[in-house]
C-alpha cells in the first residue's frame, strides 16, 4: 500500500504536468470496476427479498444468474474487440452506459423473465471490465510495473463487491429495493462523466510528461494491428499460450461466481443469517480478495528475489500459490460455525484474487499489445462459461443435496488449473528478465 501511496500522490506543475499519472489512470479504471461490481452484485444482496417479493424459487434465481453470465460468457471477446479497434477510452465508456441504464431499469422487474432479460443486457455490457483491464495495464505500464499494476487493478474487481453489502442494504432501508437498483445506476453514470472528463490515452493526454511517457514507452513494443472480430479470434485460438491461461480460467471462476451471487444466499439458507447480519459479513471474503489482489505482484518480486525467477515465472509462481489458497473452500464443508465459514471462505477469495490478477498479469506479458483486450475478452469467456454452468448445477442441486459438495468440488479446481498454466506458461530456460 506504501508503495503505491509513494507513487500516486499528485504533483501538478507550472505546465499542468501530474507526476506519476499512469497511477492516476489505473485508480480511475479501479473505480470503474468498483461501480461495475456494486451494480452486478446488488441482485445477490437482495436475492433473499427479490425471492419473496416476485415468488422466485431457487432454481429460477439460477436462471436469473445464468442469464447474465451466458452475456457475459460471449460478450467478452465482442467487447475486447471493440476496445481494441475504438479505443480504451470510447469502448469502455459506452458498455458502462448501457450496463448503468439496464441497472436502473431493474427497479421495474416484475417476475423472474423480467429480470432474467436485463440481467442478460448487462451482463453483456459488464464483460467490458475484463478485457478493459488489460488494455489498461498494456496501455499505462512498461512490463516491468505490470504484475504489480495488474495486483491493484484487481482491488476494483473485489472491492465492488465488498462495498456492494452495506451500500445496496442502505439503500433498500431507505428507498426499498426498487430504489437501491435505481442508486447503483446513478453512481455507473456519476462515474461515466469522470471517465470522458479525465481519461486520455497516453499520447493525447494533456497531463502526461515526457518523461513518464517515455518510461510507459521503455520497452518499444510494437504499434498495435487492429483486425477484424472473427480474424483476430482465430490468431489467438491458435496460440497454444492461450489455452494456458484459458483453462486455469475455467477452473476458477465458479469460486468468484459462488462468492459473488450465492454466499448471500448460502448464508442465509444454510446458516439462518438475515439481510442486516448478511450485511455484516458478506463483505468480509471480498476484502480478503482485495488484499490477495494487492499481494499478487508483490508476490511475483519476493519469488524473483528469492529464487531467482524470471519474470513470466514468478508471475507463474504467485498463481500457484493462489491455487492452494483455494483448498480453504473445500474445509467449509467441515464446520457448522458460521464465523469459521465466513473465515474459510476469505481465505478463498484471497486466493481466488491472487490467481485472476496473475493470469491478467500473462495476458499483458505474452501477447501482443493489438491482442491484449482481444485475449482477455477471450480468456473471460472460457471463466464465464465455467460460471454459467456452475450456477446451473447448483440451482439444480443445492436444495436437494447442499453446498457442501459444492463448496469441496471448488476447493481443488484451482490445482487442475495449474497444471495447465505451468505447462503452457512457465519459462523452461532461464533469462536475463529482471522484474
């Protein structure tokens, strides 16, 4: 936290010059996400009431969720694409507005169908986030920043999600939950104009110095190519790199999913919490998943200094050590404390952060600039396919058989993934690389 607190304190110029503005970018993104996160979690945090109100049985609350993961599963190589070929900047701002629009539109919902249809339009616009990620550590770092850069552009993704509790439960004590739907797009569109106020790439940027500039530009990697959707799918399909970040994807998702729409309800089913105690606690395992998210870079320099990594390795490394975090998960099923619970599964979303953040940390390392969207975008598909389908099984089974086989499956996952991302991945011969 030191060092980024160094890094980003704002220093203005004569010339309208802020020090050390690639920092300035990366918490405007962050803050993105973070809105992004409050808005696609209000609907976990008033499943409990949504269920009542609308007469929603579990399994049709599965559909609800599906429907925007199914989105988010093929929308994020549509979006990548196209924050790839308009720009950062243009890409992002105009999936944001549409996901703030359809996030206040919930306030309308009548019935499951209602809901299960703007939950598919904003999935579809949320699967900017991921691939906007990437294109933002690409654009704003040298290589040499950006596992670090990679580890607090996490925070976003987690730290939405833990201010969503205690945010959206205000809300609803004060204007129901019609109302907490509608203040979840209002803050989307707050930060909409913050974003085309003060965004810039970092040739056109206004406040950007030269020297920064040319320490984002160090490593001289070349121009982007911008090439049509189904044409720059196919170059990266071929790529057997891809596939080992794909596959370590997949496997880990459905924890994210489970914390991210099912712990409310699981909470509230399996350990008899209500909405205020729900509130209390559920935002504790996303705090822990912002501090794996800050801890994944600073990981990747400790097992450099320490073993003598390089650089791809030690990034390889710190998601491994992720993976075994997860095993956290598979202990839930062992307790009956609702407060170990809550522990063990903080430990989870600790270790599921520190893998996500690793495997955005590969796509910017070992793809091409042009790609870097494209291949997130790509790489968040294979995830969401493995969250949609895991949302399936448990509206299917977690009435009839429980969670904790669940919750067992999840704990192991993450190693399976690792397999994969050290086969395909991680460097065989030693090179001169230094973080």
């Amino acid at each position: 936290m030191s060092q980024m607190a160094e890094r980003t304190v704002p220093t203005v110029s004569k010339k309208g010059i802020i020090k050390n503005l690639r920092w300035w970018m990366l918490v405007l993104f962050l803050i993105g996400v973070t809105v992004n996160y409050i808005t696609r979690n209000a609907l976990g945090i008033l499943a409990p009431e949504l269920k009542t109100s609308l007469g929603i049985s579990t399994q049709e609350y599965s559909w609800i969720v599906g429907a925007f993961q199914l989105a988010y599963t093929f929308f994020q190589p549509l979006c990548g694409w196209f924050i790839d070929v308009v720009g950062l900047k243009m890409g992002f701002m105009i999936c944001a507005i549409i996901w703030a629009v359809v996030s206040m539109l919930h306030a309308g919902a009548g019935s499951w169908m209602h809901l299960a249809i703007l939950r598919f339009f904003m999935g579809g616009a949320e699967a900017a986030a991921t691939p906007a990620n990437a294109k933002t550590l690409g654009e704003w770092f040298p290589k040499s920043e950006r596992p670090i850069a990679a580890g607090w552009a996490g925070v976003g993704f987690s730290i939405g999600a833990m201010l969503a509790p205690p945010i959206i439960v205000m809300a609803h004590a004060s204007f129901g939950w019609h109302g907490a739907f509608l203040l979840s797009g209002v803050l989307a569109l707050i930060w909409v104009a913050l974003w085309f106020a003060f965004y810039h790439n970092p040739e056109q940027h206004p406040n950007l110095g030269s020297e920064e500039l040319a320490h984002i530009r160090q490593d001289n990697e070349a121009a982007p190519v911008k090439q049509p959707f189904f044409q720059a799918l196919k170059t990266v399909a071929k790529n057997k790199r891809f596939y080992g970040i794909a596959i370590p994807a997949f496997m880990a998702e459905p924890a994210w999913a489970v914390l991210s729409f099912w712990v409310p309800l699981y909470l509230a089913n399996e350990r008899g919490m209500d909405l205020k105690q729900i509130a209390m606690f559920a935002w504790l395992p996303f705090l822990a998943a912002d501090l794996g998210s800050i801890a994944s870079g600073y990981l990747t320099k400790i097992y450099a200094r320490l073993f003598g990594l390089t650089r791809v390795n030690s990034v390889v490394a710190s998601s491994v050590t992720g993976a075994f975090l997860m095993l956290s998960l598979a202990l839930v099923a062992t307790t009956q404390n609702p407060y170990l619970t809550i522990l063990l599964i903080s430990i989870g979303g600790f270790g599921h952060q520190v893998i996500s953040c690793m495997l955005s940390a590969v796509v910017v390392e070992r793809f091409d600039k042009g790609q870097m969207a494209t291949v997130n975008g790509m790489r968040g598909s294979c995830a969401w396919i493995a969250s949609f389908l895991f949302s399936l099984i448990i509206g299917v089974t977690a009435d009839t058989i429980g969670y904790n086989p669940l919750f067992i499956a999840m704990g192991f996952f993450d190693l399976f993934g690792a397999i994969f991302l050290i086969s395909l991945i991680a460097e065989r011969k030693a090179k001169s690389q230094q973080i």
